[in-house]
C-alpha cells in the first residue's frame, strides 16, 4: 500500500474512535450547560433533582416555566446538596420559605418570571470558583442574579444574604469538598 492510503486509513480510524464517540447513541446523556469560556459543565446529582423539582411545582401552578422561587424550594429540598446544608447552617427553615414563597405566589399582582438567566449565573458561580461541573450552591448563589429576585428578597429576610450565603458555602465546601458530578 502506498504511504497517502495508509495514512488517510489511520485517520478514519482515529476520527471513528474519537469524534464519533460523542454523537454514540448508547452513551449517556449527561445534562449541563456549555460555554465558550468553560466547555461543557454538566450539572450534580441534587442539581438536576432541584431543577426537576421546581419544574414539578411550576407545572402543579399551571406554569409553564419556573421561577426562582420553586427553584429555592427544590433547593431546600436536597438534604445532601451543599445549598440546603448552607441555609440550614444559617438557620433558615424550609417551612418558614415555603410559608414566604407560597404568600409570594399568592399575590396576584406579582408576575413571576421566568428564571432564564439562572442557569448561566449559576455557570458563571461555577466557573468563578473553578469547578468542574455545576452544584446547588452555585444555583442558590445564582439566585441573587436572576430578574425575579422574590427568592433573593426572601432569603435576605430571613437573615441568609448574598454574603452570608458564600461564608457558609465555603466553609462548607472547605469542610467537606464538592458534590457528586454523577
């Protein structure tokens, strides 16, 4: 065989083992989030179940998009996330939140909006503290960023502030490491 065959072989066979293996369609999908800045950061495991939590009660209020407020409560939600443990370090009650969410939505004058830009905030939390994947914590301190800062306003009232919020995830984070990526 002549050397171009040959080397033209060699380069199917790396193309078919390395750039084919991601569009594989038994390989698992992973979700996360992609950016320029930091590749593909895909989220933990008490991540996705937060998000799939607030879009449960987005869905039970005839919604067709969460906000901040039903993430905050799937963030309570996660015992083993870092958020939960950060805002029970700092004795905020999930009763007390839902109590304060649930008058939020009660409200008729209050719209809520949609939590869009919670995702990329939370990826910039996440890229800020160089972190591999996206966790709770980065979600809840994403919460202060977001258009509709009812979760925000919540939060500071009962005494968990945007500060107080990163003091107790890093000692957290510090104490224990991050969570699962799984």
């Amino acid at each position: 065989m002549s050397e171009p065959q040959l080397s033209l072989r060699v380069r199917a066979r790396w193309i078919t083992r390395h750039q084919l293996a991601h569009i594989n369609p038994w390989r698992p999908r992973v979700p996360g989030v992609h950016t320029r800045a930091t590749g593909f950061l895909p989220f933990s495991v008490p991540a996705r179940e937060s998000m799939v939590f607030a879009w449960r009660e987005a869905r039970r209020a005839g919604s067709h998009h969460w906000d901040p407020g039903q993430l905050l409560l799937g963030l309570l939600g996660q015992d083993d996330g870092t958020a939960a443990r950060a805002l029970e370090r700092l004795g905020v009650s999930r009763a007390e939140v839902r109590r304060r969410i649930g008058q939020l939505a009660a409200e008729e004058s209050r719209q809520a909006h949609p939590a869009q830009h919670v995702i990329p905030a939370a990826a910039a939390e996440a890229a800020a503290r160089c972190a591999d994947h996206i966790d709770t914590s980065h979600l809840l301190l994403a919460l202060f960023r977001a258009d509709d800062d009812a979760a925000a306003q919540v939060l500071t009232e009962l005494g968990a502030g945007e500060s107080q919020l990163r003091g107790a995830v890093t000692t957290l984070l510090d104490e224990s490491g991050p969570e699962h990526s799984g």
